[in-house]
C-alpha cells in the first residue's frame, strides 16, 4: 500500500462510519418531528455513506474481500436506524400499531 | 441514605481526585513531546505514562464501583450486605493507590528480580501496580462481588439488571488474574495479556457501563423497567457478539497465526453496528423528554457519551481496524488518538454523568443547574476533541513517514518526529490538554458548588404606617 493509498483509504473508511453515525441520527430527528427535510437528510448521508462504500471498491487497495465486507456492511447500516426506530417504538408504545 | 451510599460518595470522590491525577500525568506526558529533555533522569517519558493510564483505569473503576454502591440498595430496597467490609477496603484501596503512585514517582524502577515486581512494579503494560497491590485489587474486587451477590441473596428479589451484572461481573474479576502470569515467550505473554486488556475495555466494562446507564436513564428520565432492560439485553448481546472476537485486531502483529488477521478484522469492523443503534436510541430519548429534566448536567453527559462512544470507538476504531491499515496505524498516536476518544466517550462521561446524578440526590435539589457545568462540560469536550485531532494528524504522519515510506526502521522514527505535521500534532495536544485541564479544575468547583445554594425567598416587607 502505497502512503497516499493508506491516507486515503483510512479517511474514507473513517467518513463512511460518520455518514452511517448522520443517518441514524437525522433519521432519529426527522422521525421525532415529522420533518420531511430531516429525513430527506438522513437519506442524503446514507447516499454519502453509499458512495464512499463504492469509492473504498473501486480505489482502495484493499482486499477484495473486505471491500465485499464494506458494501455487505453499507447494506446492513441503511436497515439499523429505522429498525432500530421500530423496535423502541415498540417498546414504548406496546398498544400502539 | 444507606451506608453504602455514603461509600458511593466516597468512591466517586475518589474517582474524580484521581481523574485529576491522570489528568496531570497526561499533561506532563504530553510535555516530554515538545520538550524531550524533561526532567531528564528525574522524572521519565515511561513513568508519567504509567501513572497516566493506570490512574485512568483506577480512577474509571472507582467510579463504576461506587455508582453499583449508590444504585444497589436502591434496587433492592436493602443495605447491602458485608457493607463494613467494603467501607473498610475502600481506605485499604485508596492506601494501596496513593503507596502505588509514591512508589513510582520516587523508586520508580528496580532490578529485573522478584522483589521489583511485587514491590516496585509488575512490568506488564496498563496493569504495571506491584504485586501486593494486584492482589489487593483482586481483594477489593472479590468483595464487591460478595456485596452485590449476597445482597440480591439476602433480599430474595433479582432483576434484569442486577442478573446482567452478576454474570458481568464474573469474567470481569476472572480476567484480572490475567495480569499475573509470568510468562516469558512475548507472543504467549501478549495473547493472554489481551485478554485483561481487550475483554476488560470492549467487553465486561461496555456491560457494567450499560448496567449503569440503564439505572442512570430511569433515575434521570424516569424510562421504565421494562424498556431499559430489554434495551440492555439487546445492547449486551451485540455488543459481546462484535466485541469478544474484535479481541482479534490486538493479534495481528504479536506472532499468532494468519487467521486472526480475517477474525480480528471482520468482528472489530461489526463493532460500530450497535454503536449506531445506541445512537438512534440516544435521539429518541433525547427527543422525547425534549431535551426537559431537571438534572441538565447528568443529561448532557449521557448524551456526550452515546455520541462520543460512536465517534470515538465507531469511527476512529473503524479508520484503523482492517489490517492492510492496521499494518502501519498501530502502536502510533493515531492509536493514542483512538484510546483518548473511546475511553473518554465510552466511560468517562459516563461516570461524570452519574457523579452528578448522585449529588442532585444527595442534596435534595429539585432544579439542578449552573453555569459552571456548561463551562466544564465545553472545555472538557474541546479540549478532548482538540487532543484527538492533533493526536491523529501525529499519528497519521508517523504512518505514512515511519512506517508506509521509511520501512519502520529507526532513521524512519526519527524522520518522522522531526516532522513539522508530528511536531504540530504534539503541540496541538499540548495546548488542547491545557483546555481540557481547565475544564477539569472547573468540573471539580462544580461538583463541590452544585445544588447546595438554596434560593433564599425575599423576607416579606413590614409595613410600620
């Protein structure tokens, strides 16, 4: 790996957590107020945290296998929040459906 | 208040004296960087770096310690049983902490022999307190132990919480002897120390710390049973599901085989996953109560630690965790980086938040405010957030100019600290760590000022006409 490859690859793996950490938390907001805006955010930091996914496959000198590892987890994230909303929903409100 | 409470106090008090020893430590570490001749032979790099990071382990379990005192005969509606014992080793603890620190301040180091290690220093990284004192620690801890089990015992009545407790607290105590063996092949020695270093740090403490935050969120936002403890059994199945063979990212470079290199990298990069629920979950929460209680500082530190566990633990964790980049990010300060942002969000507010949440109890206030807090609370986060950054700006040009172009050797390492980027980094710590230090001393006047001026109403005007 060459050191601009390493610089490289570090930043964006790190950005692709952050983006993950914006989704979940615009997401969480747009639920709570109903904010069409909010949410439309979230999404646009889930679509960052998409790119970045194809940007470590296509220029990271990674191994494949955790480049396949990376877009595998890029799917996983964009279940977390609104499964996550779901299941505290649930459990706050037990009788509502 | 129970007898145990008031040794809940007693620890707390003893946790945020000693956050200030590290604090410090960590300073005077951070010094020999920009001034390598530092007490040159009087006072070495090693030695305030010892005391830093074992006061931030002992000052952190002081901590959780004394929140178990406080919470549990809330739990239980009970003293808690053995309670005399527990006071009396607290003054044993602290003993035994204060000799520890005056040892390695004024004896500092001694022969490679069997006196040295049970009475200077043990020699093994993060746990380097002498013999004696280790096993006086397996003492303290045992007892802790016989308090919560017996105490839920006594009182016929177990619940959630308390279950995941006990259960946590059994390989908590069993991987402490891990720091005992004397073992002298370096892989052996290294794979077994992970154990006690790994497990104690992304494993038992992340359930012990859930435990606490479960009892801090009912106390705090009045959340019921019932939803803390299913998010508790949630929160420790994913967490041990990532963390206990994330242990595999410790593996990669100390002479164990291959296949750590996949193990450790495929469960380390998982470990962000239930750190992004926490944080939805940390949204909710937040949003529902409106951001309204009626114990600010508490709430804002829980809050600092969701957020700083995903940003610390999460991201910084993720940039560096697959091997390829792992290969030259470790043992850098970019790792530094990394330990300072996850210590500090995963566990450090989170002790702060229930030292506050304890006090408003102590003292009966019902409004629980102040501008110190505020304060405390921006300069302790900038300060932290600063360190990092420079940290990782350090860490990251040692990567690259020691390690990806010099081939790790030792003209490497010195091309790599005189470089300006290092140099930068080391001064930006410096300066951060003095913000931070700040926000330390403003902490402390807080804890002690906080809720005890009692708004005196206007005495009612006498008319004399």
């Amino acid at each position: 790996m060459t050191h601009a490859g390493l610089i490289s690859t570090a930043v964006l793996l790190g950005l692709f957590v952050l983006a993950g950490g914006g989704y979940g938390i615009l997401y969480g907001a747009g639920m709570l107020r109903a904010s069409v805006r909010l949410e439309r955010a979230a999404y646009l930091c889930y679509a960052t945290q998409a790119a970045v996914a194809v940007a470590v496959c296509l220029s990271s000198p990674l191994n494949p296998l955790w480049k396949l590892f990376i877009a595998a987890s890029c799917i996983a994230y964009g279940f977390i929040p609104p499964l996550t909303w779901r299941l505290l929903e649930a459990m706050h409100h037990p009788t509502v459906r | 208040m129970y007898r145990s409470q008031k040794l809940a106090l007693r620890y707390l008090a003893a946790a945020i004296t000693l956050f200030g020893v590290m604090t410090v430590a960590g300073l005077l570490s951070a010094l020999y960087y920009v001034e390598p001749s530092l007490l040159y032979n009087v006072f070495d790099f090693q030695m305030a770096k010892i005391l830093h990071i074992d006061t931030l382990v002992i000052w952190l379990l002081m901590g959780f310690i004394g929140a178990v005192y406080w919470f549990l005969p809330k739990e239980l509606g009970r003293e808690v049983v053995g309670i005399r014992l527990a006071e009396v080793l607290f003054f044993v603890f602290c003993a035994a902490v204060a000799v520890v620190a005056v040892v390695f301040v004024v004896v500092q180091y001694g022969g490679s022999n069997q006196f040295s290690m049970w009475f200077i220093n043990q020699g093994r990284k993060y746990v380097e307190a002498p013999r004696w004192a280790a096993v006086g620690i397996v003492v303290v801890v045992l007892t802790f132990v016989y308090n919560v089990t017996a105490t839920a015992w006594r009182a016929r009545k177990m619940t959630g919480i308390l279950w995941v407790l006990i259960l946590d607290l059994v390989p908590l105590t069993v991987l402490y002897l891990d720091a005992f063996p004397q073992i002298t092949n370096m892989s052996h020695d290294l794979y077994w120390w992970w154990w006690l270093v790994h497990m104690w740090v992304e494993a038992t403490w992340e359930v012990l710390i859930g435990c606490l935050m479960a009892w801090t969120l009912m106390e705090l936002m009045g959340t019921s049973r019932r939803i803390v403890e299913t998010w508790l059994y949630i929160e420790v199945m994913l967490v041990l599901g990532t963390g206990i063979l994330g242990l595999g990212h410790h593996y990669f470079w100390i002479g164990t085989p291959q296949y750590w290199l996949g193990i450790g990298g495929f469960f380390s990069a998982l470990e962000p996953l239930p750190l992004l629920g926490m944080v939805v979950h940390a949204v909710y929460d937040a949003g529902t109560h409106r951001m309204k209680t009626t114990n600010r500082p508490s709430f804002y530190w829980v809050l600092a630690e969701a957020f700083g566990n995903f940003i610390g633990a999460g991201v910084w964790g993720f940039m560096m965790t697959l091997p390829q980049i792992n290969l030259y990010s470790h043992g850098t300060q970019w790792t530094v980086s990394h330990g300072h942002f996850a210590f500090w969000g995963a566990y450090g507010c989170g002790v702060i938040a229930i030292a506050y949440l304890v006090l408003q109890q102590t003292r009966g206030s019902t409004q629980f405010d102040s501008r110190a807090w505020k304060w405390s609370f921006a300069l302790l986060n900038v300060g932290l957030l600063g360190m990092v950054g420079g940290l990782l700006v350090a860490g990251i040009t040692q990567a690259v100019y020691e390690r990806a172009q010099g081939g790790s050797t030792l003209q490497a390492f010195v091309v790599a600290s005189e470089n300006q980027w290092f140099q930068s980094g080391m001064y930006a710590r410096l300066i951060f760590g003095a913000v931070f230090a700040l926000g330390y001393a403003i902490l402390v006047y807080d804890l002690l000022a906080i809720g005890k001026r009692v708004a005196i109403a206007p005495k009612p005007q006498v008319s004399t006409a």
